[in-house]
C-alpha cells in the first residue's frame, strides 16, 4: 500500500512539474518572440502582443523548444510559414547585408566628406585679389562716392 501511495505522489508531482517551464526556457522562449514580428499587430513583437495568433506562435516557440529544436530550426520554421517579413531584424546576407552595410557607408563617406571640408577650411583658398584689382576696385568707389563723403581725396 505503501509503495502504491508513493507511486501515486510521484505521478502527481510529474504531471505538477510537466507543464512548468524552467527560467532559461522561459526566457530563451521570450528571447526567440522578441526575434518575430506579431502579424497581427503593428509594431509589436509576439512576446509583446496579446493577440491571440502571437500567444499560439509563443506556444509554438514553446513546444518547439520542449521537443529540442535550435533557435535557427525555430525561426526558419517561422520563416517557412509566415516569410521573412515575420522576422525583425534583416538577414546577413543578400540584400539584407546591404540593410546592414548600408549604415556605415554612409557615416565613412559623410566623415570623409566632412573631413575634407575641413581640410579645405585650414588651406589659403588664393582669393585674394591682385594688386591691379584692388587699384581699379578703388578708383572705380572714388568715382562713385556722392560728394558728400569727399570726392577730394581722388
């Protein structure tokens, strides 16, 4: 009898403890729903969304976690079904290395831009003008000037 109520107290606490989910699981699940976008709902990850559709991926995240499948495995599967617009961050190659690539060209050329700019700042940029500019520019004020302000000095 004994031996009986002991088997019994272990089938419970089992079928207790099979439906809880460890802390790493939990949060590799949570990890993973941060990676797929909601369909559903805009902007909204499906660890975030309430939708009912996000809650039935995070179960499959779940399960799939449960029956030992990679991360990889588990997005690809997502990918699969939904396409790649269910993921939130672009692939790392193909056009989506050029979403990441695309960033930094940007900043080294603007830097290159502006450092040039600033090199050409410190530089004489020769635009002075010669001696008979500055001669004709002269004469050609004291012509001009009313006779108030000293047509005398010519």
């Amino acid at each position: 009898m004994k031996l009986l109520l002991a088997a019994l107290l272990w089938l419970l606490a089992s079928l207790a403890l099979a439906g809880r989910w460890t802390p790493a699981e939990e949060a590799r699940a949570l990890a993973l729903g941060n990676d797929l976008r909601c369909p559903v709902c805009a902007g909204e990850t499906v660890s975030q969304s309430t939708a009912a559709l996000a809650r039935h991926m995070l179960g499959q995240i779940k399960s799939q976690i449960r029956s030992g499948r990679s991360d990889p495995q588990i997005l690809a599967y997502f990918v699969a079904r939904y396409g790649r617009n269910i993921l939130l961050t672009p692939p790392h190659s193909g056009l989506g290395l050029l979403i990441w690539l695309l960033p930094a060209a940007a900043l080294l050329v603007g830097g290159g831009l502006y450092l040039r700019y600033l090199r050409r700042q410190d530089q004489p940029d020769g635009s002075a003008p010669p001696e008979e500019r500055l001669a004709e520019v002269d004469r050609l004020i004291r012509e001009n000037s009313p006779p108030e302000l000293g047509r005398e000095h010519r």
